[in-house]
DNA sequence: TCATGAGGATTGTTGAACAATTCACCGATC
DNA sequence: GATCGGTGAATTGTTCAACAATCCTCATGA
C-alpha cells in the first residue's frame, strides 16, 4: 500500500485520538446527569462538594462548570454559585423560534444534503418506534431529540449541528421543569415517520410544513403545561 | 407609589448591576483586540506572557481562554495551547448558510419585532452612511455587522441574538484573514439602506430577498477573495 | 537525509491560601 | 410581632506555587 493511502485511513481516526480534558469529562459527565434528570432543574452544585465527589479540584470544576454555562444547562451566579438552570416560559418560546428557523431551512435544502443524512433520519425514527414499542417513554424522549438531531444536519453545517445540539439539551431541562413528560412524546413517532417518508421522497415542502405544524402543537403543549404548573 | 409599582421598575435595571468576573473583562478585551485585528488570525496566546501583561493569573486567564473558544474566535489545542482561530473556506460558507437561516427568518417575521427594532436598524444603516462619508472604512465594516445584528434583533429571540453575534465576530476574523478588506464593506450600503426602506414599509418578502441576494455576492465575494490567497 | 533522543519550554492539574461576598442566625428596636 | 441591623460561618473569586505530562527544538549519529 502507498503512503498516502494509510495516512488518510489515519487521518480519520485522528479526532478520536485527541484526548480530552479532564475539565471536559467532568463536564460531559455532569451533562448526562442533568440531562437525565439526576440533577434537577434549580439545583446548586457546590463547588467544593462536587469536587471531592469526583475527584477533581475546584479549578478543574470550575472550568467544567463554564463549558456547561455556555450551553446554558447550568448559570452562574457571581458570588453565590452555579445552579442547573430553570427554564422559564419564554426560553420555552425561544428555543422553538430558533429551531424553528434553523430545522426547517435545513429540511428545506435537504435534497444539497450530505449522503446518508436522510438514512440517518430514519434510523432516528425506528428507534423512537421501537422504544414505544417496548413502552420505554423516556427512550422515545431520546430517539426524538436524536430524530431532530438528524434533521439539523441535512444543512451539513457544523454550527447548525452545534447550535441545535445545546438547544436540544436545553429543551431537556424543559421537559423535567414540566407537569407530565410521560405522554409527551409518544404521539410524535407516527409523525416523524411521514416527516422521514416525505424527505425520501424529495417532497421537502411537504416535509417542511408537516414540520411547522410539528413545532406549532409541541410548542403550545409545552406552554400549556407551564401555565398550569408555574415554575 | 405602590411598592409593585417599585418593584417591577428596579428588576429592568438588575442586569445591568451584575459584576462581571475579572475573566470576563479579560475576554472582553482579547476579543476587542481580536477584532480589530492586533492579535491576527493563528496567533499563539502564551498563558504565562499574557496573563504577565494583563495582570492576571493563569487559571483566570485560561477561563477567559474558555470564553472566547466557545464564540470559535480561539483554537484551544490540547497540550498545545490557544491560537487566534484562522477562518478556512469551509468556515466562510457555514456562517453564511446559518446566517441565511437565522437573518432571512427574522426578516419574513418582522412583522412581529419588538417597537423600536426596525428603527434600530434605520440608525444603523446611518452611522454605515456616515463613515463611508468620511471614507472610514473599517468603521463601515462595523456599522455593517450593527446591521446585520440589528436585523437578527428582529427575531426578539435572545438566542438569536448570541448565536448571530458570534457568528459575526467570527466573519470579522475572516475579513482579516482575506485579501484587500479595505473595499469591501462600502458598497452594501446603498443595499442596507434598501433593506432597512422595505422594512418600514413592511414589504417583508421583498426585504428578504434583497437580503438573500446580499448573501449570495457577499459570499461569493468571500469565497473568491479565500481562493486567491488560500490561507 | 533521515531517524533518534535529550533537554527545555509550555501546558494540565492540583492544593492551599486569602480576600470578598453572601447567607443564616440572633438580638434590638419600634 | 415584624422589621432592621449586625455578627460570624460558609462559599465563592482569585492568586500563587508546585509538579506531572506533553510538546518542540536541536544536536547527534547513522
């Protein structure tokens, strides 16, 4: 084999290779157990606490904390603390104005989508198909964010990617501020199946407006359930 | 005067009484300089001689060094250290293709924008008319960037307002890294003041399909001048 | 010319220290 | 009884010094 042959097979792996910090492991670490509810929305970290529960210094801490501010899972507030951010109702509104303007551009301009994009889609929605199936509620709450998640990168944008992935971890937050997550997201699967089967088809606009009224009735039950249970 | 009334009028003042950390006055004045190009694009930031020079330590450095990777104006290598990020050609034509998804949304939407925001827009097509008066070009190239912020504003989205405001500060980099930026700015204008018109006269659609057209040549534009003088 | 180490420089991380600030508690006062 | 004010503990903001891990340079050798 050529050089240049085994050096590009090389240089795909590169990204895996870089190694992490640990002010970022903590962080992902910390993601997960927000994001999975473990740490509650309005919860205080202690700088201290949290150190020596994970084995890492306050310095270290600290930087994980800004990396997790930034994706606006946790605020800081000067002198008094870092606390798992509280969604309000108008960061409800918000989030779904800006995925609203980002997804559907995307699923718009999906037929200058990379290969593949679309098969990923799919696979997003037999997943979320086959949690409900198997009854498993919070899988489909995952298999959703996956689905949208997919549909992002039909833009082939690496900052559309990033930009909706910290919305989507945000929306998380949302979903554990909120009355009854339980039957949320069961009743999106079917639609998200026509969504992929529209894209297969090259019906972009269809898909697009199937979308639309997606976001219409998920953001109004959202808002619904915050108003009967104030934050 | 009741003490609601009270109340409710000191909250509108409580961001601005938020002390920000030394970190923060410290990456706020990397990135002044940053933009205006006295740290140019690929620069390495020493922790030690930096933190020297402004009079800090390396930890409230390095988390100043956080901040500013996060808005991609810095490339933190591991083990390596930071370096002002260089803008590649794939860069250019990402941050064009989220803008047009977030800017061209705002747009269409105005009819809902908060009072006072197409007004803003109008004073920031003003000062761009003002400096291309006195031949002040780089002064221009930042009324042109209030502009575009000014239209994102439009949204009355305080995300959008973030994610478009790195994205600018990200293109001013590129304006650096690219050939001849001196003629750049001054002909949008003219096209500005077109927008900020239709505006007014809430010809939205139209707006936003000048503001597509500007898209596309200033891309172009871009992508010629990256071809030229690759990186 | 190319590979190989050795050494120096820089970053990653820790621990401790001190100042500044907040919070909770407890009287004192009206 | 409620509010005001102050004291002290607890927590955060920031710095400093130290050491390990890693990278880069450069001289050396084949």
């Amino acid at each position: 084999m050529t050089t240049s042959e085994g050096l590009e097979a090389l240089a795909a792996l590169r990204g895996a290779l870089e190694r992490s910090s640990t002010a970022e492991r903590v962080a992902d670490a910390l993601r997960e157990r927000i994001i999975d509810g473990d740490l509650a929305p309005g919860a205080r970290l202690s700088e201290e606490a949290l150190g020596q529960a994970l084995g890492v210094s306050r310095n270290t801490l600290r930087e994980a904390f800004r990396l997790l501010g930034h994706e606006r899972l946790l605020v800081h507030r000067f002198n008094r603390g870092v606390f798992v951010a509280v969604p309000e109702l108008e960061d409800v509104v918000d989030l779904y104005r800006v995925r609203r303007a980002l997804e559907l551009d995307a699923v718009r301009r999906a037929d200058r989508a990379p290969q593949g994009a679309v098969a990923r889609v799919g696979a997003a929605v037999q997943e979320g198909e086959a949690a409900a199936g198997r009854g498993d509620w919070w899988g489909v709450g995952t298999a959703n964010m996956r689905f949208h998640q997919a549909l992002a990168a039909l833009a082939d944008s690496p900052r559309t990617d990033e930009v909706v992935r910290r919305l989507l971890a945000e929306l998380r937050l949302v979903f554990h501020a909120m009355a009854a997550p339980r039957d949320f997201h069961v009743p999106y699967v079917a639609l998200n199946r026509r969504i992929h089967r529209l894209l297969e088809e090259g019906r972009l606009q269809e898909a697009a407006d199937e979308l639309a009224d997606y976001f219409d009735t998920a953001e109004r039950q959202l808002v619904e359930a915050f108003s009967a249970e104030p934050g």
